[in-house]
C-alpha cells in the first residue's frame, strides 16, 4: 500500500491513499485513479466509491482481531476528507461523488464495528460458507431455558449466562480466523471451525436480545 494525502489540493492530511487493482480514469481529468482513491491525486477531483470489501475500504488488514480504535480513527480521518463541504466550490457532481464515498466509508465501519458482521465479511472473502444446520446441544438446552423463563431473576440469571458465553464465542474467534489464514491461503476445516463458532455466536446474541426483551417488558407498567 503507498500513502498519500487524502484531501484535494490544498489540503494537509496524510491518510492512506490507494491500493493495487485495476485503474480507471478519472472522470475529470482523465488521469488514472486507483480502486481505493477517494480522490483524484492528479486533479483533487473526489472520484465514485469502487466496489470494495469493508476491510480495504478503511485501509486494515483482513483480519477479525482488528483495533477497533485504529478502526474509528480511519473512519473518521477518511470522513472528514470526504465532507461534502470541502466539495462545494466544485460543483453538485463532486459533492454527490464525496457524500458517497462518505456513505461507503460509514457502511464498511459499521460493517466492521460489529463482531458478527465482521466475522461474516471476513468469512465470505476467504471463500467460507456459513453453518445452518449445526446441531448443539447447549444451545437447545439454553433455549429451551429461556423458554421456560417466567419470572425477572431467572430472565436476569440466563441473561447473564448468554453474555457470558457471547464473549466467549468472540474471543475464540480471532484463533479461529487466524489459523484459516494461517498458510496464506485459506484452510477450508480451520475455515469451518470458525464458521461454526460464528453460527454459534450468533444463536446466543439472538437468545441474548430475546432475553432482554423479555426482561424489559416485565419491568414495564400495565396500563
């Protein structure tokens, strides 16, 4: 990756600028721009999003275990450089093109602050496949748990024990990711170990909000 400043002529901001891919040209001045570019580097034109993963959209590394303070810095960075405002003596096309790049750039954050979407996005670029039909036995127990859940303390006690095993699923995750990656190509059984520990997370976060819901509508008064 080179670096490159992120911000039309004038402006002093050094963030991370294009990536290798194909280029296409500019539709201002017709030089070549590169598949991350937010901007022309030649005309300071602000250019279309390309179609990007979330991952190279914000400049990190494909991998589950990302800072998530690296993360809001990036967002925020590329966000600033792409306010519409800094476009406006430009005319309405390169406004439209920075509030889109603006919107990508939220999207992929969004994407990427996010435990399970994360683990989704970084699954589909490794070429996994996500478990429907995993059969578990703790978790049939724990639904059926909450089921049978009729009273404030025990919505309390089995929410807390969700949680608890929420986290737990998103700290085996990165191991889990980082042995698929591990060979610098994707290892399709590590691939599906992650796979089944994402399926997993994602059955206890749904019984989790279930639970709070539940929880909440007991604390609220009747009419």
């Amino acid at each position: 990756m080179t670096s490159s400043k992120s911000g039309p002529p004038g402006s002093s901001g050094g963030i991370s600028g294009s990536i290798a891919g194909d280029l296409e040209p500019c539709g201002a001045c017709g030089r070549s721009v590169a598949p991350r570019a937010l901007f022309c580097h030649a005309c300071g034109a602000a250019q279309p999003p390309r179609p990007l993963d979330p991952f190279t959209r914000l400049g990190l590394e494909r991998r589950f275990d990302i800072d998530l303070d690296q993360l809001a810095k990036q967002h925020a960075g590329f966000s600033r450089a792409m306010d519409p405002e800094r476009f406006a003596a430009r005319g309405p096309r390169q406004q439209a093109n920075a509030k889109a790049q603006a919107d990508a750039l939220h999207d992929a954050y969004e994407v990427l602050r996010d435990p399970i979407r994360r683990a989704h996005a970084l699954l589909a670029l490794l070429g996994g496949t996500p478990v429907t039909d995993d059969e578990d036995e703790e978790i049939a127990d724990l639904a059926a748990r909450l089921a049978r859940a009729d009273d404030a303390p025990e919505l309390d006690r089995i929410g807390l024990d969700l949680g608890q095993r929420v986290e737990a699923c998103i700290k085996y995750l990165p191991p889990a990711f980082r042995k698929a990656q591990g060979t610098g190509s994707a290892d399709g059984n590590a691939l599906e170990g992650a796979a089944r520990i994402l399926a997993r997370l994602e059955r206890l976060e749904a019984m989790a909000a279930d639970a709070r819901a539940r929880r909440v509508a007991r604390t609220q008064p009747h009419p």
